[in-house]
C-alpha cells in the first residue's frame, strides 16, 4: 500500500514534517509520500476538495487552519473538541475524523527522557495560555499529577483556559510572571510555551530563572533556536532541559500511528532533527 500523507497551512515552505514522516516511513518499511499543501484562509475549500480527489490517508494541520478545519470534518475526538483545534485528521472509509496530537505528543516526548518525571507529587509551572499551552494543560491533567498552575500576562486568559478543560478536581492556580519568578523553586517541571526566545528574538526569556530548583526540567517548545536563552540560562543553573523539537517529532510520531497502525521507536531521531535544524540554522 502506498500512504498518501500531507500537511496544509500557510505557510509552510520550510516545514520539517516531510523529512519527518519521511523518517517514519523508512523505519515502518512503507511505501508512500508525505505531501505540502499550501493555501491561505481563502483558499482552503479549494485545498481541502484536492485532498478529497487525491484520496489522502491522513493529513496534518497547522496554522492558521487548526480551529476553523474543524467545520470541514465528519468527527472529531473529544480532545479535539475541548480544545477547539485540530492538528491531524484520518481518512476512515472517505470520511474525515480529527484529532489533536499536540498535549499526548508533548508528553511522550518529555516521558522518553525523563520515564519518571510526571507521577502523583509532581507540581509543574506552565508558561503561556495561549494555543500550545491549552494541549499541554489538557493532557498534563490527564497525567493525574500534583497540580499544574499557569503564568500569563492575562489573569482571565489563563483562567479561561483552566475553565474550558471540562476536567474534575483540576488543582491549579493563576500567577503573574513575577509571582512565577518568585515561587520558581516550588516546581519541578517549568514548561515554556510562548514564543518568547524564538527567532529572530533570541536573547529573550519569559521569566527569570534565579530562584530555579537545580533538581528542576525546564522544557521550551520554542526550537528555533535549539538552545533558547531560557534553555541555557537553566543549563547553566544546572537544571535538565528538555527540547521543543522532541515535542515535534513526537506529536508526529501519534499521527503516523492513527493513520498507518505502526507504532515506531523514534528516540534516535531526536538527535538526527537537532543535526538538520542545526543545519539550517547555518
């Protein structure tokens, strides 16, 4: 069988999922391609009736498509449907079903390198309410950990975010940045996911990091660049780290899974995309 895989957004020029799930089907022993199909919001009707015709398997979804792919689509799972987005979709007998694989891919990524990070004692501090933020709120919940509590610019943002999930007995609280700075070392987990740090603004961090545990992980889903300030200045205090790139090959690991059935051990392939996202940063 040969997969017929894609990706829309826009734009999307410069994507890593085609050397991705190209990886992917090498390891699964599978024929196939994995497809760019690019096209702004005008467009997307347009794209979305070239998919149909060319029988597509599955598709992945970025922006700025991830909410409004939504009303296009037969079904979609109940995390998809608190979240209100939707990153990848499966060809069933025709008909279109979404999923959001971007909290389970997060923590995938994090549990391969830390197998015993997350359990019932563990107190994580999220950075950001935004889009990502709400993925990996959702299913740090699910993980049944100590608690979760979310820094933001926006008090209401975050408080939205919390109200939304639809889950029982969420222990979470509300901070300023400058409360986060101030409670650092209560966590154990620091999960950034603004954009802050990112190119071309890389000498910049959300927060400080001076009162941080050196028995913390600080996670940024930020991975251009790879070593973010906030990374760095955590490395430096002697704390884990853990790389927003990993989350993206992990989040693409899920999608292969819901569309081919192959369930891939991937853990090499962490260094392989830092050796190619170092390249282009060349």
């Amino acid at each position: 069988m040969d997969y017929k895989l894609g990706l829309i957004g826009h734009p999307i020029g410069h994507s890593l999922s085609p050397w991705i799930h190209a990886q992917f089907l090498d390891l699964a022993g599978l024929d196939g391609e994995y497809k760019l199909y690019e096209g702004d919001h005008q467009q997307l009707p347009k794209v979305l009736k070239h998919l149909k015709q060319e029988e597509l398997d599955g598709f992945n979804v970025t922006v700025p498509y991830k909410q409004v792919i939504v009303d296009f689509l037969d079904e979609i799972d109940e995390d998809a449907k608190v979240l209100g987005a939707v990153n990848t979709v499966v060809s069933v007998n025709g008909k279109w079903k979404g999923y959001s694989t971007d909290g389970a891919g997060y923590i995938r990524s994090l549990t391969e390198p830390f197998p015993n990070l997350l359990n019932k004692n563990t107190s994580v501090l999220l950075l950001g309410a935004g889009g990502a933020a709400r993925g990996i709120y959702r299913a740090l919940i699910q993980q049944q950990i100590g608690r979760v509590d979310i820094a933001n610019r926006s008090a209401n943002k975050a408080e939205q975010l919390i109200a939304s999930m639809r889950l029982p007995d969420i222990d979470s609280q509300v901070l300023s940045f400058q409360e986060a700075e101030e409670q650092l070392a209560n966590y154990d987990l620091i999960i950034q996911t603004t954009s802050v740090g990112m190119k071309p603004h890389i000498a910049k961090q959300v927060i400080s990091l001076a009162n941080l545990s050196a028995d913390a992980v600080v996670s940024d889903i930020v991975y251009q660049p790879i070593m973010t300030q906030l990374l760095q200045d955590a490395s430096a205090r002697g704390a884990a780290i853990h790389h927003g790139h990993a989350m993206l090959l992990y989040q693409g690991q899920l999608a292969f899974e819901k569309w081919t059935g192959h369930t891939l051990e991937i853990n090499h392939l962490v260094d392989e995309l830092e050796k190619k996202l170092r390249g282009e940063n060349n």
